[in-house]
C-alpha cells in the first residue's frame, strides 16, 4: 500500500515522471507498482480527449462547408477550403488511428450540424440556409467531396 500512496504523490506532484514511472513499471511487467486509479483515470481520458476533438473538428467543418456552400463571397473561399481541407485531413487521421470513432462520428453528426447551422445563421442572417443537410452523410462522402460545386449544379 505504501506504494500506491507514493505512486498517487508522483502523480500529483509530476505528471511526465509518474508517466515515465508507469511506462518503467508496465514494460518491467511490474503489475504490483503500478498506481492503477491513476492509470485508469489517464486511459479514460485518452478516449474522451479524442471524442471531444472529433466533435470540435466536425463543428468547424460543418461550419465552413455551409459558408462555402451557401455564402455567396469569392473572396473567402479559398480561406474556407483551406480550413475544410484542414479539418477532413485531422479528422481522416483520427479515424484511422481509432475506427471505433467513425460510429461515434456518426452519432454527433446531427448535434455538429445544429450547432454548425445555429453558428452560420447568426453569422450571415441575410443567407438562407437549409433545415436540413442536403448532401450524403457518409463520412467519405463528408471527408472528401466539394459538395459546393454539387450546390452549383442545382442552381
């Protein structure tokens, strides 16, 4: 027990050395020093850190999407498809290293969408932007096509 204690003070008092600390313990498969609540907490973490970004880059590409869908300015479309490019390119990476986010990709999309709309409305109260996403909601389709020049063709 004596351990945990110093373990959960290392924690506490220097994350890098009690992670340097657990990386030593769990390579030497050193199972009885390791600081498990501590480790767990971290793990967990990891997870919800990754979630929160998927939800913050899919936020920021919806936004940018609907201005350079539906915003009529020239001027700012190259800035706006930067920015999509950006966000599809960290996002292709997150899903790659984490597939299991893809579901959860799936599973924000809409509250993305509503935040996104909500976002671009106030923004641009003069454009009228649609209720719903008008394109295909496959995270290939979302992560790849210029839907602007799809919204081009309908006009």
């Amino acid at each position: 027990m004596a351990q945990t204690v110093n373990q959960l003070k290392l924690y506490d008092r220097d994350f890098v050395a009690w992670c340097e600390d657990t990386v030593a313990k769990l390579r030497a498969h050193d199972i009885e020093g390791l600081d498990f609540d501590s480790l767990i907490e971290e793990i967990e973490g990891l997870a919800g850190r990754d979630k929160r970004e998927v939800v913050s880059r899919l936020d920021v590409l919806l936004v940018h999407l609907l201005k350079r869908i539906y915003v009529a300015s020239p001027y700012d479309y190259r800035g706006w498809e930067n920015t999509i490019a950006e966000q599809r390119r960290e996002l292709n990476t997150l899903l790659k290293q984490s597939p299991s986010l893809k579901h959860y990709f799936v599973e924000v999309f809409d509250d993305g969408w509503q935040y996104a709309l909500k976002r671009v409305r106030k923004d641009y109260p003069d454009v009228k932007f649609p209720e719903k996403w008008q394109f295909s909601r496959e995270i290939e389709a979302l992560l790849d096509q210029e839907f602007w020049l799809a919204a081009e063709d309908l006009e």
